[in-house]
C-alpha cells in the first residue's frame, strides 16, 4: 500500500496541486495553430525547475515545438521510469458551448474546467506532484526519474522520433508511465497497454482553374464528384480497406491477448447512447465492437470541404475539393510501406494526378500484458480503487508509444487522472479533483510494486 505520510501529503496538498493545473491550463498551447507553444514551453520548464528537476530544453529547426527533458537520480534502486506527457492542447471551437472560458479554468463542484486540464496538462502536472511528494516525504525518488514532454502531441508528435534519435542516451529507462489514463463509468481502473497506428493525410483533387457557374456541369468536370468515386474505391462495404496488401502483415491476437480482450468490460449500449448511434457500423455485434476497436485497422473520412456551403444558394461547380483522412493500423503494419501502396492503388485506380499530402504518420506500439510494469500497474490500481483493473489490450486512438518502445524495447502503460466523461478535444473539458488525487497515489502504489518485485 501507498506509505502512509505520501498519502496524506497528497491529501493535504490537493487544492494547491489543482491551483498548479488551472495554472498550466491558463497558458494557450494549441499546436494546429503554432499558438503558446513557446510561451507554454518556459512556463512548464519553470514548474519542473521549482520540484527541483534537472532540466534541458532540446530544440529543432525553426517552428518546431521544443521538448522538454528533465531528470532526478535516486539511491534506492538502479531502474529507470521515464514520464512522457504533452503540453500542446486541442484547439478551443465551438466557443459557444463552453459554460466558462477555455482558457480561464474554472472550479465548479468538485471539477476543474478548461483547455487541456485532462489532456494534457492536468496528467503532465500530476506527475511533477508525484515527484514533489516523494520529495517531501522521503528526501528522494524511489528510483531514478526521467521526463519528457513535448508539444506537437495533437499534430502528430511530427518531431518526436527526430528528438529522441538524436538524444538517444537521455531518453533510456526501464519502463514509462504513457500520457494519460484514468478509470471507467464504473469507477474501475483502465490499464492501457498499447495504441494504434495512424496515416493522416489530405487528398486535394482540382479539376477546373476557376470556380464555373453550375450550369456548365454539362460539359466540365466535376472535382467533388471524382472524389466520391475515389472514396468509395477506399474500403468496401465491410469496412474492410480495399487496398491491395493491406493487411498482409496484420497477425492474429495470441491466446492470451484474445482472454485479455475478452474479459475488458464493454458497455454497448451506453457507448452507442453517449454518441447517438442506433447500431454498429456495418450491423457488427457487440462483441464485435469491442474487439474492432482495438484490433481493427480503419479508413475514416475525417473532413470533406468545396464551393459553396453558407445559406441560401450559390450555383457553383467547384474547381477543386479537399478531404482529410485518416487510416488507423494495428501491429506490425508499417505506415510507410501502406502509404506507397496507397498511393499505387490511385494510380492503378487512374487517380494518380490526385494530390496526397501526408500530414503524419505513426506505427502501432503494444507492451504485453505479462510484463511486471504492466502487472504492477495491475496491481497497483486495484489496490488504490479498491476494484478490479480494466486491462485494455489496446486503445482504438493513436500516440507516438512507438517512439520508446520500438527504439528502447521497453514496457509503457498508460494510467492517470482522467475521468471517462473528461470531454477530451470538446467544450468544457473537465476533471475531477477526487480522482486527480488517486491517480497520483495509483502511479505511487504502480511505482512501489514494480520497484519491490
């Protein structure tokens, strides 16, 4: 169990600990928008250097976030766990639906509000709190600490790889607490083992110089048409991606990974509820769900935008139109070999002219389910909550996990502060401060039982 004296000097602490994230959440960071970064950048180093973290800012070319590193050494053992987190946030629209300003966090029953109070500014925070109650308690960390936050997390972590390669020695450990985490409606705590991969990019298909007046869709080509037919050449009715080779490398799940998956909880009809869906994409069952959600590679339409879309009627054949995509790939699927077979299948298709402009790209990342960091974290949950951990064999979303354990060959886990109705990447993000508080003493507890077996 957590000592005794940690606990309570998390307890005692908590509101000021809370005043640290609306602090954070008060600075913009939105990277689609290259807004903050800097500014929020100094500050995070700033709340490193006052828990006493050794830090050093790492820089690339010009426009690219910094990354911040730190470390701690301790006495008490030789291993080494590696804190990855981000400090760049989603963007704030719609402004409207947001009860109190994004960007001034407000306390309201028991919440904080604001931009990236969950994701992810309250999880960076909450790991500088564990740091400092070490600290205060024990003069020292349990082993040695090291920290990497970084701010293009919501644009793809496009630099990551290129910091992390080129520091290669800073960044070793024997395990790394992931970016976030939290519990379930249930109150149970989720235990992430792994993320998907992604390819996200835009297809630009022009056919015209100029905007033509509707009438002349007669005899002129048509770009939002010609890219309805490419779309539906995609995936087919299944949902399966039509793309030759595509899932070539995709291996089944291991008996043991299939248990795991089996015994996650999956309330169906709350997760159709909570988005207003009537049924599953394709008629798929429950069952099915759940396991395509972690298992599934997909081809998701995320944006289509031409000509005219404002009120009333404007007659108008486009001269060109846009889509983002985005491809999410499981295991053993490489983004940059789907990504030449992409582009062969649209020119196979005769859509080779069709402009494809990657925006990132990012291989899957598991860490297995028998590792003793993801055990004790196991472990460690159950025993601050009190309930049965969920083990998540994967998420269905997409980080740069890859970058620390493909590189490293090292166990990540993904557990922290979050409540599941946090509204991630929408108005009014939120989270609770009763569970910002036991998500610091489950990565404690995580932290002991790893150390101790």
């Amino acid at each position: 169990m957590v000592d005794e004296k940690f606990e309570r000097y998390v307890h005692e602490n908590l509101n000021r600990f809370a005043k640290d994230v609306a602090r954070l959440a008060s600075q913009p960071s939105v990277s689609a928008r290259k807004e903050g970064i800097e500014e929020c950048a100094i500050l995070v180093e700033k709340m490193m250097r006052e828990v006493g973290i050794q830090t050093r800012v790492l820089r690339g070319e010009e426009g690219v976030a910094p990354l911040l590193y730190g470390e701690m050494k301790g006495s008490d053992s030789n291993k080494t766990i590696l804190f990855y987190n981000h400090y760049d946030v989603q963007p704030e629209e719609p402004l409207d639906l947001w009860k109190s300003p994004p960007f001034k966090p407000e306390f309201r029953e028991g919440r904080l509000y604001g931009r990236g109070v969950s994701d992810d500014k309250g999880e960076l925070v909450s790991r500088l709190k564990l740091l400092e109650s070490y600290l205060k308690v024990n003069g020292e960390p349990p082993c040695n600490v090291k920290f990497c936050f970084e701010g293009e997390e919501e644009v793809g972590s496009v630099h990551l790889d290129d910091y992390v390669s080129q520091n290669q020695e800073l960044f070793r450990a024997d395990a790394v607490f992931w970016e976030w985490g939290g519990v379930d409606e249930e109150g149970r705590p989720i235990v992430g083992l792994g993320v998907k991969g992604m390819i996200y990019l835009e297809l630009a298909v022009k056919s015209l110089n100029i905007d033509a007046h509707s009438s002349n869709a007669a005899a002129l080509p048509s770009a939002p048409w010609r890219l309805i037919r490419l779309l539906n050449l995609v995936k087919d009715e299944n949902e399966r991606v039509s793309v030759p080779g595509w899932y070539d490398k995709v291996e089944n799940l291991t008996e043991e990974d299939e248990r795991v998956l089996e015994e996650e909880p999956f309330d169906a009809e709350s997760f159709k509820r909570h988005y207003g869906a009537q049924s599953f994409v394709g008629g798929i069952t429950a069952s099915q769900a759940k396991k395509a959600l972690a298992r599934r590679p997909t081809a998701n339409i995320a944006g289509i935008w031409a000509g005219y879309t404002g009120p009333g009627s404007k007659t108008v054949l486009p001269k060109e139109i846009h889509c983002k995509m985005d491809f999410r790939l499981v295991p053993n699927q490489d983004p940059e070999e789907l990504l030449g077979r992409f582009k062969d299948f649209l020119k196979e298709k005769g859509f080779g002219d069709v402009a494809v402009e990657v925006e990132s790209m990012e291989p899957a990342a598991r860490t297995s389910f028998r590792d003793p960091f993801a055990q004790a974290s196991i472990k460690g949950g159950e025993s601050v909550f009190g309930k049965k951990s969920v083990v998540r064999l994967s998420e269905a979303g997409t980080g740069p996990l890859y970058v620390f354990t493909q590189r490293y060959k090292i166990p990540a886990v993904s557990i922290g502060v979050s409540p599941p109705d946090n509204a991630i990447h929408a108005p009014n993000e939120s989270i609770r401060l009763d569970l910002f508080e036991k998500g610091i003493l489950w990565l404690a507890e995580t932290t002991r039982t790893y150390l101790s077996g």
